[in-house]
C-alpha cells in the first residue's frame, strides 16, 4: 500500500469513512473534542489528524462529507493545525492525506456534493483505480493474498487456487469489485476439502454468472412501496458483496441513504 511502501510505514495509519460516520459525529470525528464541547463530551478526545500524527490520514467516501463541514477541512490542510471542538489550542500536525471517492469527482462537483477547492487542495497525485473486471491480472495476485489473510484467520493451510478456479475468477464480472473478491475467496478458503481452490468451492453464481439474479418482481396489490424498496436495496447489496458504495452507485442514490435504510431496517451497517 502506499503507507506501507513510505518512509511513515513505521507511524500510524488511521482511515475514516465520512459516509459512515452520523452527520452530528463527523466534525468530532475529524477534529476531537473537549471534554465539556457538547452534550456527552464526557472526555477529551482526539480526532484523526492528531491520531495519525506522523503517518497516514485516509479519508474515504470524500464526496459525502456535508458539505458545511467541506471548508473546515480545507481550513485545516491549509494551515497544518487543528483545533479541537471547544478547544482554544490548535495543534500542529504531519500528516499524509489520501482521499477517495467512489463518485466521479468532477460528476460530485456540478452536482454541489464536493466542493471544487477542497478537490484542488487534494488533488496533487490523483490515482484512477479501475474496476476488478478491468484488471484481470491482478485477481491470481489478490487471491494469493487472501488465500494468505484466510489461511492464518481460519488456522488453514490452502496453497492456492487451481488454474481453472482462476480462469473462473478471471472470467467473472465482479460488480462488487475487490470486496466482493475477498468475500468469495474466504468462503472458499473454508470450504475447500483439498489444499487447493478448486472449481466446486466457488459460488455457484461465480461459476455460472446467468445464475446471478438479475431481475425482482414483485407481486402488485400484495407488496408495499416499503417493502419493495428494502428488497431492492438489500439485493443491491448482496449484489455489491456489501459495498455500501457500489450499491448506492448502482441504485443512483447517495450512500449515506443506504446507511440510513439499513439503520432503519434494524441492519448493522
């Protein structure tokens, strides 16, 4: 990764998602608090860019991050210091800053969800990362590594995956991306009755894409809006492996719509 390929590999690496995280929390989030700051500041807390100090910041999902908060964080990568929410101190940070969006940023602009200096403030070494089914060479790469992260999870000893297991991964779309990847790769991983990844221990969806529903229908006069919605969302989902993101791309939504129907479902995001 590029954190562990710097010379900050050895300082922390802290990630936030500003699409995950509640409107009301974010600005905490980024920037820490005071004990005392707001109603249940019980205790002083340090935001991520005093938490990544000498290391690696990643803000992912840049494009959902309100818009009021946008200016604030474009103040603090000016300036290099941050102050806590009902601080008077502004601490001085060294910090590498990455950003990502599963928008098309200049697409997030016209549409008033990034705003454009923040891109430009950002945008000194932009990296366009393509989609898995665009880099089919990378997957026997990606699957050795998750073979590797699942064998010491599941105390397994799988050496890989046959040549025709990743010709079948190689083949596949993957609407899901890597996520998706690794999901099915752990599966798997713990399925597999040989030391290797064969044909069989593959989804059957991934062995036979037609098998991968395509289509809801719903019964009308016995399905409510509501319910027909929350269908189509977790399909979507299902679909994505997950990727809160990807879903709401496919669905032409904003993702935190998605982290809020999920809330309101009753689902763990």
């Amino acid at each position: 990764t590029i954190h562990k390929m710097s010379r900050r590999e050895d300082k922390p690496f802290v990630a936030i998602n500003a699409a995950a995280i509640p409107e009301s929390l974010i600005e905490s989030e980024l920037f820490g608090h005071e004990r005392g700051a707001f109603t249940g500041a019980v205790a002083t807390r340090q935001g991520v860019f005093e938490q990544a100090n000498g290391g690696t910041l990643l803000i992912d999902e840049i494009a959902e991050m309100p818009m009021a908060l946008q200016p604030k964080l474009l103040r603090v990568l000016a300036d290099g210091k941050v102050r806590r929410l009902g601080g008077s101190y502004e601490f001085e940070f060294d910090v590498r800053v990455l950003a990502s969006t599963n928008r098309d940023p200049m697409k997030a602009i016209e549409d008033g969800k990034l705003r454009e200096d923040l891109y430009y403030r950002l945008n000194v070494v932009p990296i366009a990362l393509p989609p898995l089914r665009a880099r089919a060479d990378d997957i026997a790469l990606l699957v050795q590594h998750f073979i590797t992260e699942f064998n010491t999870k599941h105390r397994l000893t799988i050496e890989g995956a046959t040549d025709e297991a990743l010709a079948m991964l190689k083949a596949y779309a993957w609407p899901g991306n890597v996520r998706e990847l690794r999901n099915v790769i752990e599966r798997s991983v713990v399925l597999a009755k040989s030391d290797w990844i064969e044909e069989k221990d593959l989804p059957p969806y991934v062995r036979n894409p037609s098998l991968r529903p395509e289509k809801l229908v719903f019964a009308v006069g016995e399905t409510t809006v509501a319910d027909a919605e929350r269908e189509l969302i977790l399909k979507t989902l299902e679909r994505a492996a997950n990727n809160k993101a990807e879903a709401a791309r496919q669905l032409g939504v904003d993702v935190k719509t998605i982290y809020n129907k999920l809330k309101s479902y009753g689902i763990e995001a």
